[in-house]
C-alpha cells in the first residue's frame, strides 16, 4: 500500500511539473461577489458592470438573491453572472457564480430606518467562472476577502467605500487556429501534426485586488438604485492588466426589514404605511 501510494505521488508530481504554467487569469477578473451592502432586510438584485482596457472589454451582468438574518447583520448572497470578455479581435463568453457571507458591524448608532451611521463589513465568498471562444477556455476559481464601510450620512443615501484581496486558480485552453487550418489545407500531414500545437493547456494561480465605492438610494423601504465604480488590479501579468469599471443595480427588499435594527424596539418606520393606517385608527 505505501509503495503504491509512493507512485502515485511521484506520478502527480511529474504530472505537475511537466504541464505548462503561466495561465492568462482571463477570468481572473472576478465576478462581483456582493449584491446589496444593506442588510436590514432579504432582497434580490440585478447589476451590470462595464469595464475596458486597452484593446478589450469586461463585462458583467449578476442578478443576486440575499438573505438577511432576524438580527439584521448577517447577509448570505448567492449570485449568478454572465461573462463578457474581449482581447484584439476576440470576443468571449462564460458563466460565473458566487457565495458569499457579509457581516455588518455597526460603530454608531442607527437611524429611524434602521440604517447605521456607519458600520463595517468584512465578507468573504467564491465565484467560480468560466468563458469560452473559438480560440480558448478558462476556467477560474477565486476565493475573496474583503471590507465594507457603508457610511449613511441621510436616511435615503449609503455610500459605501470597499476593497477585496483575491487568490485564486486559473485554468486555460488555448486552441492554435493556424495549425489547424494547416492541417486542414495539407500544408500540414497529419502524421507530423502534434497534440501540443493544436492544444496547449495552461493553468497557474492568480493573486488580485479590487476595490470601488457604490452609493445606494434609498427609495422608501423596499427600493434601492446603486451606481458604482470598480478598480480590478492583478497583482502578476495577464493579458488584461488593471481595468476601470463602472455601472448600476437594482435592489428590491422582497421581505421587511428586520425588527431587530429598528429604535425603540421595533416601531415603525416615518412615513411607512402601518404607521399610516395606526394613526388613522
């Protein structure tokens, strides 16, 4: 049994050693990995995110469902994204999805809406993606960390500064266009024609930053319309480099916000419809 476990290391060993490295980290620019900065109360959104750098694009576009817990700190966020990426003359499309938890720690006190002053929000979360094209796949799969500092200056505004580190792997398949049209032209014989120049796999791990601020609108208690703006930095070179983002979300608070976060235990929100209807009666 040892010596069969002792071959098999020696096997994975050189089966790492001997694939190519240097992935491009195509999707090293993550999905967005928070839909909401507001946990008063369970929501879903809808986001698109745009972003270029020279010769190519970024896009994203997430819907996200959130669930806040009965004390109003803890959000799970569960999204899924489409992929747009574009390099040169190449344009390619994938999937992402993403889990993550926010917890949101109040330094100060709340407003009438339950919303803090100001609190911190460190989270944490995956989102897995892939993008496919006529000439390559990739793969990746990144952890993130990150902090929040929703700042709510009004009743109705949240601005909320925030920075994420990522680590990640990345997995690539590049597809050789030139040797394949030779080999189909002849030029090519398909005896001297190689696996490794039609295909040529390449994987490696990523570390990356981002950071961004988003303000949110609060419209009454159910609606929230949030413009944002993303800084993606990879931290080894890629075929992307730093990319500047930019975009806009909807949020929708399908349940009520929690009475754990609102003053004087739990009373309802000025200019809320119960509120409304008690004093008419």
């Amino acid at each position: 049994m040892l010596h069969t476990f002792r071959r098999l290391s020696v096997c994975v060993l050189a089966l790492v050693v001997c694939l190519p490295h240097g992935a491009l980290a195509r999707t090293g620019e993550s999905a967005p990995t928070v839909g909401s900065w507001d946990t008063r109360a369970s929501s879903v959104s809808f986001s698109y995110l745009e972003g270029f750098f020279g010769g190519g694009h970024l896009r994203f576009a997430s819907y996200f469902t959130n669930f806040s817990s009965t004390s109003g700190r803890l959000s799970s966020q569960f999204g899924i994204h489409y992929v747009g990426y574009g390099e040169g003359a190449t344009s390619a499309h994938g999937m992402a999805g993403s889990v993550s938890a926010l917890y949101e720690i109040p330094l100060s006190g709340r407003q009438p809406n339950g919303l803090p002053w100001v609190a911190l929000a460190p989270y944490a979360g995956v989102s897995p993606s892939g993008i496919v094209s006529g000439e390559f796949a990739s793969i990746s799969l990144p952890a993130h960390f990150g902090l929040g500092v929703p700042i709510s200056p009004l009743s109705w505004l949240t601005v909320t500064p925030w920075g994420e580190l990522t680590a990640g792997l990345d997995l690539d398949l590049d597809v050789s266009r030139k040797a394949i049209d030779d080999l189909a032209n002849g030029t090519t014989k398909p005896e001297d024609a190689k696996a490794s120049d039609l295909l040529r796999f390449n994987y490696g791990m990523h570390l990356a930053s981002r950071f961004g601020l988003a303000a949110a609108a609060h419209l009454g208690k159910r609606i929230d319309i949030q413009l944002q703006g993303v800084g993606n930095w990879l931290s080894q070179p890629s075929s992307s480099g730093f990319i500047w983002m930019a975009g806009a979300a909807l949020v929708w608070h399908w349940d009520d916000i929690v009475p754990a976060v609102l003053p004087n235990d739990g009373c309802p929100i000025p200019g809320d419809a119960s509120e409304t209807n008690a004093s008419q009666s």
